[in-house]
C-alpha cells in the first residue's frame, strides 16, 4: 500500500505552493531578431524605412514574399545607395517565400523593387491598336477591291475589325512565342 502514495518515477507532482512572483516575471520572453530594411522603387527613394522580424527555423531569413505582396513588387535587388546601383536580385524559396540568403540581427538591409506591370497598359495599348487599324482599314478601303472579290471562295465579306483582330492576335502571338510556329511545324 505504501507504494501507490509514493510517486512513481517520471510523475509530474502537483503542488499548491503559493508563489511570490508578479505577472511580468512569470513569462519569459525571448528578443525576436529582426532587421530595417530601406526600400527603394526604380532607385528612387527610399520609399519605405522599416523593421522586420526574420524567419525561418533558424530565425534568420527575410520573409520577402510578404515585402513583395504589400509593396507591389514584382522582384526585389540588393541595392548599394551610394552609387544608386542595383546587386544582385534576392532570391526566395517559392513554396514559403523567405530569402534563401541568412540575415544576421539589426542589420540595415537596402532593397530596390521593381513595380509590378500594370494590366491596362497592355489592354489598352491592344485595344487602341486595334481601332488604329480598323480605322486605316476602314479609310483605304471603302470598297471591296476587285481582286479580293474574285478570291473570295466563299459569299462571306469579312467587315475590317474583324480582320484587325486577326492581324493583331498574330502578331503577338509571334511577339510572346517565337517559336511557337516552329514547334508546330510550320
């Protein structure tokens, strides 16, 4: 019987000792290290001057996804602001976006970011393009030419826009993939 009140090896033993201690010394805190970082855009600014705390198992990577996501940001260079150059670009892990290069604690970090490319500039650059075209198309050509008349195979007369959205997809289509037609034999 002596041995079920005695206790085992290993038992963690509740105790009710009541302690001095206040609230503050209770917790044990530890200095998460971080770094200020100068963001500059195109070699202008700094745009931004602030901390932030590295991560990683080892606590010592930049999380750089999340500068790139609330900066707009489509690349980020390591900068020297004396001579307003760029290094080279910072390099991150893309399944959990930190920097695969270590940073030590209370280092001043300068980035230069490149801005991310604006979705309307490039619609609105394909859009006026194609009213350019229709328009000229439209202007030079009233009439059908006799020569396209005696080509057409078929009774359909294709009306100019349509034939300027052609022209345009083709050609960039020529633009983005360069060899887009020879992987199709053409």
């Amino acid at each position: 019987m002596e041995e079920e009140k005695a206790p085992l090896i290993g038992e963690i033993e509740g105790t009710s000792q009541v302690s001095n201690t206040t609230e503050s010394e209770r917790h044990v805190r530890t200095k998460v290290p971080e770094v200020e970082i100068h963001l500059f855009r195109q070699g202008k600014g700094p745009v931004a001057v602030f901390k932030m705390n590295l991560g990683g198992w080892e606590q010592d990577q930049l999380e750089v996804r999340d500068i790139l996501d609330k900066h707009g940001f489509k690349s980020l260079y390591a900068f020297n602001p004396q001579f307003r150059s760029r290094g080279v670009p910072v390099r991150f892990n893309p399944r959990n976006g930190r920097s695969l290069l270590t940073y030590r604690d209370g280092v001043v970090v300068y980035l230069d970011g490149e801005p991310k490319d604006s979705l309307v500039q490039p619609v609105t650059r394909i859009l006026i393009g194609v009213a350019v075209v229709t328009l000229m198309i439209t202007i030079l050509s009233r009439d059908t030419p006799e020569w396209m008349k005696k080509l057409n195979v078929s009774s359909v007369n294709f009306p100019p826009w349509i034939l300027a959205c052609v022209v345009i997809v083709f050609t960039r289509m020529r633009k983005r993939t360069k060899d887009f037609l020879k992987r199709r034999g053409w």
